[in-house]
C-alpha cells in the first residue's frame, strides 16, 4: 500500500451504496487495539435513536458525541486501571513485607521445594521421597534442613531462592483476590493492614504521587473530551431549536394555505 | 512610530535569523510539513478532494443557491479536515500501542547510560547484576504502557489537538452560516 493511500481511513471501507450513517461523516471508527467494534456500534445506533438526526449535518454531530464520549470512557477507564494497577503493586510489596512463613505461604515453599528436589532427585530417591522432604524442610526439621541445603548449594541456589518467590507469589495472588473481592482475601488484609496502622487507601496515597503526572494528563484529556462532547451536544440543541422554528413558521404556513382551502368551500356553501 | 534605528537593528536580526544552518538542521525542517501533511488543504489532494465534493453534495441536497453550495462546501472541508486529524492521532496511538516491544525514549536513554556506567565499572567478563538486568529488559505493560505512551507522544498529540480545534471551529461556524443562510 502506498503512504498515500495510508492516509485515508475510508480507503478500504464498504461501497458508496451501502455506506452507513457513521461511515459517511467519520469513516471507519477509530479504534484502538483491544477496543469493542460491535459495543462502539451498538452504543451509535443509541445515541442516534435518541438524537434522531434530521441531516447530514446532524449525523456529523451524532458521530462525533459518540467517539468525544467514547474517549471520555477510554481516558476514564485507563485512569481508573492505571490507579487500581499501582494500588495493587503496592498492596503486593506491603503484602510481601508483612506475610508471615507459617501462618500464610509455608505451603508456597513446600510446593515449590518439592517441584526443584523432583527435578534433582539424588540416586535411589522417588519423587514421593523428595515431596516428603519438602514437607519436613517446611515444617523446620533440622535434618531435611541440612539435606536440602546440601542439594540446593549442588545447584547453586540457597533456601532465599526458593523463600522469595513464594511469599511474593502469595502476595500476588492475595492482592490479585483482593481486586476481584473475594472475601477471603479482603478479611485477611484488612487484618495485617489494621495490624500495621494502615489502610488501603493509606497505601494509595503513597503509591500515586508516582502516577502523578500520567493521571494529570489523562484528566486533562478527559476534561478535553466532554468539553467538546458538550459543545457538539449544544450544537444540536441549537440547530433543533432553530429546526423546529423552522418547522413551526413551516406548519404555520401549511396551516395558513389550509385555511385558505377550507374557506374557499365554505364561502362556495355560504354563497349558494 | 517605529525609529529608524530600530528598523535597522530590525532588519539586521532578520537578516541573520535564516532558519536552521546545519544539513541535518535543515533537512529536519524540511520535513516539518511532510510529518502529517496536515497544513496541506484538502484540495491538493485528489481523493480528499473528492470526499469533499462528495460530503458537500450530502448537504446541499437538491436545488440550491450558489451561497449554499459555497458554504456546504466549507463545512465539508471542515469536516474532512478533522478526520484527517483524528486518523493522525489514531495512528500515533495505535501504532505505539500495537508495538510489542514498546520503550520510551527516555527510558531508553536511563537504560544506555546505566549500561555504560556499568560496562565503565566492571569488566566485560563480569556478569551484570539481576537486578540491572531486569531494569534493562523491562517495557511497560496494560495501563502503564498507554500511560507511558500519552507522556511520549503528548508533544505530537498537542500540536494534533491544535489542528482539530480550528477545524472544529471552522466547521462550527460554517454550519451556523449554513443554516442562516438556509432561513432566509
């Protein structure tokens, strides 16, 4: 395709026959990876219902209240990912700072103990051998301790290796059940962030002045965005008004020509 | 009144401001128009051309005056003028986000000088730390990535807004003319 031909976004749409109302004044929607074809659709067949465009200079208007407040829903919902984002990186580093090895992730190592002493079995031992070692090393007995640490100095990895990792695969999940609520995940970290004088919006508060500027410019764009969404939306209110004068002088007219057929019988009548 | 000696400093300042000197400098400001070719009105494009004639015609409807023609004919343009901005910005947008393997320049820049301050330090058979290499290889990821993107490109997307807020402007007014004219 030549760079010319780039430039035009109606390129490649559909025919001049069965081009839709969008399509005339905007071309293709613009989209951005991962968007809703068929949501943006649906919601410009509602808008256009409510608006009910008389022109083509309406449908302008139609089209752009919808992609102005398609943007406003764009710009609205990265912010409100970008915050829950960084608040749930930082639930996690507080998570992983303040989870406790017995009560909450012992069975994180285990498991993952167990998957590195399966895959460095010593001669003669089973993979049941090597799960029954995880579980003593887990528990603290000071003989698997000793065995384990021989096998993990053999590949270069001490138990800090294998600690780490699973308290932050715990505080991930946790922070990851938190955001979808589950109840679970909400009672115990209320509980440990009560425990340590704070809340979750305490951690908000020092987790945002980070995204200080980014979330500053998406508001900027939103603000952008209604604005002129606004304006479009006073544009068809004003051009309704003076549509429907024109429409009411128009009916009055049609009136007026009306009286004159009505009368002209009736003086016909009268006459006779 | 302006005095002649401020006419002569005047002319002399303008006769050494010649824009850019160097070739690279000058090559760059060559390109400055070319960038979105959005300074360039529709007309000198044939097929924007014919999406105006085309849009105009939508809007006159059947027998009309010359005025409304002419004024259907602005708010056409007006009307392409701003899909031609907001496909730019489009681009600009999609394209970054599209990009698998994303990095602002900035952070490029940190990355480079960290690696030589580094590279200065040790010698090459030195492993780098974890920690630096996982500074290194990092892009930006969901919201982060967009946001990061916004920041980047807000120069261009600033200078695009410019461009969408005359245009705007023009077709707002010449729509008002449009249906003034119409009432008449």
């Amino acid at each position: 395709m030549s760079k010319r031909a780039g430039l035009h976004p109606n390129a490649n749409s559909k025919t001049k026959s069965n081009i839709s109302p969008l399509a005339k004044v905007q071309g293709l929607p613009l989209l951005l990876p991962g968007e809703d074809d068929d949501a943006y659709h649906e919601f410009f067949s509602r808008v256009r219902t409510a608006v009910n465009p008389v022109d083509i200079i309406d449908e302008m208007f139609v089209a752009d209240v919808v992609s102005l407040e398609w943007e406003v829903l764009r710009w609205r919902r990265l912010k409100s990912n970008l915050m829950q984002t960084r608040g749930l990186e930082a639930l996690g580093q507080f998570l992983r700072a303040h989870l406790d090895y017995y009560v909450h992730y012992q069975k994180y190592f285990e498991q993952d103990l167990a998957e590195i002493l399966q895959d460095n079995l010593a001669e003669g031992q089973t993979e049941i051998d090597a799960q029954a070692l995880a579980h003593k090393c887990a528990r603290d007995e000071p003989d698997a301790d000793d065995k384990v640490n021989q096998i993990l100095a053999g590949i270069n990895l001490d138990m800090d290796d294998i600690l780490e990792p699973a308290r932050a695969r715990k505080a991930e999940e946790l922070a990851h059940d938190y955001a979808q609520r589950k109840l679970g995940a909400i009672k115990l970290i209320d509980k440990l962030l009560a425990e340590a004088g704070l809340s979750i919006d305490t951690l908000m508060v020092r987790a945002l002045p980070g995204e200080l500027d980014k979330i500053e410019r998406i508001d900027r764009l939103i603000t952008v965005a209604e604005t002129r969404r606004n304006a479009m939306l006073r544009e068809i209110d004003r051009r309704h008004a003076v549509l429907s004068e024109a429409l009411r002088r128009q009916v009055q007219e049609v009136e007026g020509e009306f009286e004159v057929v009505e009368k002209t019988p009736a003086a016909t009548k009268s006459a006779a | 009144m302006t005095g002649d000696r401020k006419i002569r400093a005047n002319r002399a300042n303008a006769q050494a401001s010649t824009g850019p000197k160097t070739e690279r400098g000058r090559s760059h400001a060559a390109r400055n128009a070319l960038r979105h070719a959005l300074s360039r009105p529709v007309y000198s494009d044939p097929v924007w051309s014919e999406e105006v004639e085309a849009l105009a015609r939508e809007i006159i409807g059947a027998g009309t005056n010359a005025e409304i023609q002419e004024l259907a004919r602005r708010i056409a343009e007006a009307q392409i003028d701003l899909r031609r901005v907001r496909y730019a910005r489009h681009q600009i947008l999609s394209q970054a986000l599209s990009d698998p393997d994303y990095v602002s320049e900035t952070m490029l820049g940190k990355k480079a000088a960290l690696a030589i301050r580094i590279l200065r330090r040790s010698d090459l058979d030195t492993p780098m730390p974890d920690e630096v290499m996982e500074f290194l290889s990092s892009k930006p990821e969901g919201p982060n990535k967009f946001a990061t993107i916004l920041a980047d490109k807000a120069r261009q997307l600033l200078a695009l807004d410019r461009y969408e807020r005359r245009a705007q402007s023009r077709r707002k007014f010449a729509i008002r003319a449009f249906d003034a004219a119409g009432r008449r």
